[in-house]
C-alpha cells in the first residue's frame, strides 16, 4: 500500500461555484478513520424581523486562505487524530437556504471531528477576512460577527 | 527613508455613500514607523477614514496588525489592507 496516498491533507476552497456535501465529505473519507464530522451554514431567510432574499460574500482572498490554513494547522496541533480537513467557502450571491460554507473533518474515533469541526467554524468566523452582505427586500446590510477578534461590539 | 507600498481597503460600507468593492492604490510611506502612524498617513490621504479608526486592524502582508505602537518594517512594494470587522461562515 502507498502509504503517500493517505497522508493527511487540508481542502481549502474559496470560489463562486455552488457547493456540493457530497463532494466535500468525499474528498476526507479515509479507510483508518471511522467518523467524518460536517458542518454547513446555510442562508437564512431573516434577520430582525426583515425578510432577506440572499446574502452576498467577498473575501480578501489570498490571506483567507492563508487564514484557514493556519485554523487547519491549529486543528491538528490541538487534535493529533485528525486526518482530513475540508473547508469550502462560496462567494457572490448565495440564495436563501443554499450553502455558504462546509468544513469537514475526518479523525479515527468521533470525537475528535466532531470538536475539530466546531473549531474550524468558530475559528473561521472570528479570523477569515470575508464579508457577507444581507440583501433584504427594501435595503441590504453588511455584517460585523460578534466572533471578530477585534470588534469592539459594546462601546 | 521612503518607500511605496500597495495599499488596498475593502470598505463594503462605512459611509451613507457605499465604497463597495476593492480599492487599491500606492502610496508612499517612511519605511519605518508604527502602524498607529501609518493609519494617520493613510488618513491624512482619505480623511473620511477617521471615522472608521475604532473598527479596522491592519493586513501587512496578509498578516494582522493592530492599529498601535507596533513597528513595521516595510519594504517597497509590500501589499498593506485595510480590514473592516469581518463576517465569514
């Protein structure tokens, strides 16, 4: 057996292009490990009481990669089991309850993925530079997340 | 001495006026000061920034910088962007 073949590896993918669970859970599977932790965010159709028609993201692209990658590194200092990483971003306009983003995480025994997984997503929120933008019937909005490592929310 | 480096602001919204999108220009800075100091010469160009000062750090090449004493050391060329709170995910 090619030992090369099944070494760990991070997915890292920030394009316009709808984005699929099944080739994102398919690209962590490996024969040693026993569970594949997803997560995905998907548009919300509210927000305060106003009805939102879809959300639009940009990304400083070349440092959000950079950015995830450094969350992929920091999942597998923290959990050493952790053998595949996916993070799938979509940018542009993302319609009311498709994907905006899908990590997976791949790990012998569950726990691990399913920490990992939690992680990579509350991570990604308070450092990867991309912006979504709320378009609503009447008006739009960019947001702030709480989770911005230095975001002041309460002045 | 001075060198230039390549300043690009994503400002999807600060002002009743929206300045979507990437802007990029280059601008010609002392090589060495704080970034605190590099924010008041990027104000100095673009004074409605002033109003943004309390929500933005810094990228220099594409790695975060807090507005503050820090030091930068840049060189020509360098690529620094200014980072409004971000919303990923």
């Amino acid at each position: 057996m090619n030992e090369n073949e099944d070494e760990p590896k991070d997915f890292i993918k920030l394009n316009y292009e709808k984005l699929s669970t099944d080739e994102v859970s398919e690209l962590v599977i490996s024969p040693c490990c026993g569970a594949v932790s997803l997560f995905i965010g998907t548009t919300r159709n509210n927000f305060e009481g106003k009805k939102v028609i879809h959300l639009e993201y940009e990304a400083y692209s070349p440092m959000a990669e950079a950015e995830i990658k450094k969350i992929c590194r920091d999942v597998r200092q923290k959990w050493p089991s952790v053998k595949h990483i996916a993070v799938h971003h979509r940018l542009g306009l993302v319609p009311v309850t498709e994907a905006s983003v899908i990590v997976a995480v791949s790990s012998p025994q569950r726990v691990a993925s399913l920490e990992a997984v939690q992680y990579c997503i509350n991570t990604l929120k308070a450092t990867v530079p991309i912006w979504k933008k709320e378009i609503y019937e009447e008006a739009h909005s960019w947001k702030e997340n709480k989770e911005c490592f230095w975001a002041n929310v309460e002045k | 001495t001075y060198i230039q480096c390549h300043l690009l602001s994503h400002f999807p919204i600060f002002y009743s006026a929206e300045l979507a999108g990437v802007r990029s220009e280059i601008i010609s800075v002392p090589q060495q000061l704080t970034s605190l100091q590099l924010w008041e010469e990027i104000v100095k160009r673009h004074p409605r920034l002033a109003a943004i000062q309390d929500q933005v750090v810094f990228a220099v090449c594409q790695e975060y910088v807090l507005l503050g004493d820090q030091l930068l050391a840049l060189q020509s060329g360098d690529e620094v962007a200014i980072i409004p709170p971000i919303s990923g995910g």
